[in-house]
C-alpha cells in the first residue's frame, strides 16, 4: 500500500486520488452523488435494528462528525436537518463507517427517547413486504404501537412534498 497524505489538519474529508486510496487507506474521502448527497444506513447500537435511511451533504457529514449527534439532508425540505432538534429524539453517534467505496455511510446510535420514525414507529422500517408466494398480500405491521405521537410532537399532517 502506498503512503497518502492527509488531508489539511482542519479538513475532514481527502480527495479522491485512487482507487486503492479510497478502498484500501485510512483517509475519509466520501463520494457524494450528483446531488451532493452520500446515502447513511442508521442502526441501533445496541440491538442493531435498522432505524432509518436517510441522505447526508457534506455539511451534514461534517456536523455529524464533530458534535457526535446524526444530522441529514431533507430532501423535501431542502435543508440540513439535525435529528431529534424538533422531537428531542437525538441520535448519539456511538460509530460512524464508511464502505469499501465510500459512497455509504453507515451510524450506530443510541436514542434519546427511544424512536426514529417521524410517524411514532420506533424504526422507519415499521412494515414487512410479503414475497415469494405471498407477493400480492398486504404488508405487515412488524411495530405494533408507537413510542410517541407524531401530532403532539411536529402538529398537523405531513409536509405535502413528503407524500
């Protein structure tokens, strides 16, 4: 393996110079897409459920690396979103992980408040799709009651350019 340069001291992120760089070193490099967005996978830290897919720009990367809580990029509001500012619901960084190319970001989190999902479900993957032989059935609730509700907590009905 070759010996790379870090990046500037106050620089998080390296610039891409190869391939065995951004498979094989120990400099962050992430590769965001055409929008500027790099896809994050969020499990629980503890149980590893899947909590929640969610977009980070490279703001949101950098916040989310220096104070140690999740942050994201709403694409329906167009605007970096610290989880849980609104709910309380925080997500406390216990590791963050990037994939072999960098182009994913994976969170392990602990939860103030014990849910993720905006609409009350403790997870964002609340339902289960039936497959195989079963592939025209309806899904299947797999959280059976909500930790919060989502009235109380953000108000009347969705954003629209959420639906």
């Amino acid at each position: 393996m070759r010996e790379e340069t870090p990046p500037p001291r106050n620089a998080l992120f390296a610039p891409r110079l190869s391939i065995e760089q951004v498979e094989e070193g120990r400099a962050l490099a992430p590769k965001f897409d055409q929008h500027g967005l790099i896809a994050c996978v969020t499990t629980d830290a503890g149980s590893g459920e899947v909590l929640m897919l969610g977009y980070m720009n490279r703001e949101a990367l950098e916040q989310t690396i220096r104070t140690g809580q999740a942050h994201y990029w709403s694409r329906s509001r167009q605007a970096l979103w610290h989880k849980g500012a609104t709910s309380g619901l925080i997500q406390q960084v216990r590791e963050i992980r990037v994939d072999d190319d960098q182009d994913a970001i994976w969170l392990r989190v602990d939860i103030d408040g014990g849910a993720s999902c905006h609409v009350g479900y403790r997870s964002c993957f609340y339902r289960a799709v039936p497959h195989g032989q079963d592939a025209a059935g309806p899904l299947a609730f797999t959280e059976s009651e909500k930790v919060f509700d989502p009235v109380e907590v953000y108000g009347d009905a969705p954003n629209p350019t959420q639906l």
